[in-house]
C-alpha cells in the first residue's frame, strides 16, 4: 500500500515536470513566432505619385520599431505585377530582375541599412528620378523593409519585412482601356438568374485593364424591384481607390441587401475610369421564387393537366354514347 501512494506520488511529480517543460517550450516559441513577424511598421502601405517626364521626386516613408530591442533595417527594392484577380501584388524577388513592362524599380535610388532604437521610427527618403525618354502611362513598385542578424553576417530575415506599395504615374498623353467582361447574380459561389432564398445573394463583375496606366473604377449598384429600389451601394468609392494595373483583370463582389422571398429583381450598376470620366453601365435581372411555390405551382399545372384530360375522356364517352344511342334507333325504323 505505501508502494503504490509513493508511485503514485512519483508518477505526479513527473508529470507535473512533463507539463512544465512543455510550458516553457510553448512560451518560448511564441516569444520567437512574435519577435519575428512582429518587428516593424511601415507608413504609408500604398502610396500614389505622378512624376513627370525628367523630374524627381522624394517620397517619405516611415518605419517603426516595435520591438524592445535595438533593429538593423536593411530596404529591398521590387517590381511587382498583378499577382491574382483579388488585388494581390506578386513581387519580384529576384534582385536582379524588373518586371518586363510599368517597372519602377529601375528609377529609384538604391538605400542603404538603417538602424532603428527600441520604440522608435525613421523616416527614409525614397528617391524616384524619371528619365525624359519615360512614356506616359503608370509604373509600379515596392520598398520592403526587412530586419537583419548581425550574428549571421547581417543575413536579411524576409519574412519578416513590411513593404510599402508605390503607384506611379508619368502625365502625357495615356491609353485607358477598361472593359467588364462578366458581371453575375450569385449565390454562394453559384451565378444564375432563379434563386429559392434571398440568402447570401452578391453581384460579382470583373474588369479588364487593357491600357498601359493603374485605372481605379468607381460606382453605383441599385437593385429595383417593380421599379422601385429597394438597395443601393457604393463601389470603391474611397481614398485611394484599388486599382487594375495594365494587362490584368480584377474582381469584386457586393452583397445584395433588402431582397424579400418572392419577386423578380434588376439589379443595375453604373462604373466611371479615368481622366475622361468614361461610363460602363450594365443591367441583371433574376427571380426569388421559394421551393414551396415552385412546388404549388407544378401542382397546379399537373392538376389543370389532368383536369384536362378527364374532361376530353369524358366528352369522348359522352359523343360515343350519343352517336351510338341514335344509330339504334334508325335501324329499328328501317325494320318497321
């Protein structure tokens, strides 16, 4: 009996240690996860510039330490170019590669390392010189600040680094290009024009930049119903805009409100691009009807049918009947 209370005793302290090492090992490994990917900030996340043809101009972007401990912040400078159509940039790594057209790596400066104190920013000063041989259009890069190990030689730890995003437009004469080459009523992922609930229902559209400048789409959607609205809603109506950058296409989705269960819907979206102030404009229409009415509504066509039916059948029988009843009665003349 006292071997097993001291087992049993034995078997608590070591599971007590097990929970404790596993502790500090979790803890340790958040400190790191944190220290890692929260590092830096930087302001602002997208900036939008228009440069002319042979001038220059500096940019200020600021980065901040968010950490306790003293960082050694060392800019990388990318092309990118449309990496998907949701808006998300696919940077190019390579140091020594631009994106093959709209670069804008080739006009900045290049930046040396900074060191930023515990809790504090720096300003850095992004030099962008245009060549007068520039054509008008956009041009679009990145500044990704990235923390660096001294005890590794002053290695850069990418994964951790914040970038800042810079558009860029060069004035002159510009091709802008914007066409809208799908434009649906969905429902969960599914476009079609008879939907049994007003659940979950969007309007999706997709655009194609065509030209050779960023063009940033506003506009309205409204959805009528007997002509009257029932919802309408702004389409990237803010400061700054998203954009599509040239020879790529972008998506959007807004969800349709005020929909009641039953009824026959329009939805109508007006979009203005550019300097010109040119309009799209696009129209929908789709039915609400519930599984219940649908059902009703096979019923009754099924019932109409089948009273069509017994009513031919009878009137059939009824000519027979009548047809056959007379003919009786001539042959029993002729007989007499």
């Amino acid at each position: 009996m006292l071997l097993n209370q001291r087992l049993l005793v034995d078997l608590r302290i070591i599971l007590a240690g097990i929970i404790v090492a596993f502790a500090v090992i979790a803890l340790t490994a958040s400190d790191t996860f944190a220290a890692t990917a929260n590092t830096l900030k930087v302001t602002p996340v997208r900036a939008d510039v228009e440069i002319k043809a042979g001038e220059k101009k500096i940019l200020k972007v600021t980065v901040s330490n968010i950490t306790d401990g003293l960082v050694t912040v060392r800019p990388v400078q990318n092309d990118f170019i449309a990496g998907d159509e949701r808006g998300t940039p696919a940077l190019i790594l390579d140091a020594d590669k631009f994106a093959p057209t709209h670069s804008l790596k080739r006009f900045m400066a290049p930046l040396a390392d900074v060191t930023i104190p515990a809790r504090q920013s720096k300003v850095i000063d992004v030099t962008i010189t245009v060549p007068q041989t520039a054509q008008a259009g956009g041009y679009f890069g990145a500044i990704r600040f990235a923390p660096t190990s001294p005890d590794e030689g002053g290695q850069v730890n990418l994964s951790a680094s914040v970038a800042s995003l810079i558009l860029m437009r060069v004035p002159g004469p510009v091709e802008e290009t914007l066409s809208l080459t799908d434009f649906q009523v969905q429902q969960k992922g599914k476009s079609g024009n008879y939907f049994n609930t007003p659940d979950d229902l969007q309007v999706t559209y997709r655009f194609k930049n065509d030209g050779n400048v960023q063009i940033g789409p506003m506009g309205k959607i409204s959805v009528t119903k007997d002509k009257k609205v029932v919802y309408d809603a702004d389409f990237n109506n803010k400061t700054p805009r998203d954009v599509i950058l040239p020879d790529s296409a972008r998506r959007w989705e807004t969800g349709l409100k005020n929909i009641e269960t039953f009824g026959n819907y329009e939805v109508t979206a007006t979009f203005t691009y550019g300097e010109k102030n040119q309009t799209i404009e696009v129209k929908k229409s789709f039915w609400v009807i519930p599984m219940h009415l649908i059902y009703i509504a096979i019923g009754a066509v099924l019932g109409l049918i089948l009273l069509i039916v017994g009513i031919w059948f009878f009137l059939r029988s009824y000519k027979r009947r009548i047809l056959g009843g007379g003919g009786g009665r001539r042959r029993h003349r002729r007989r007499y």
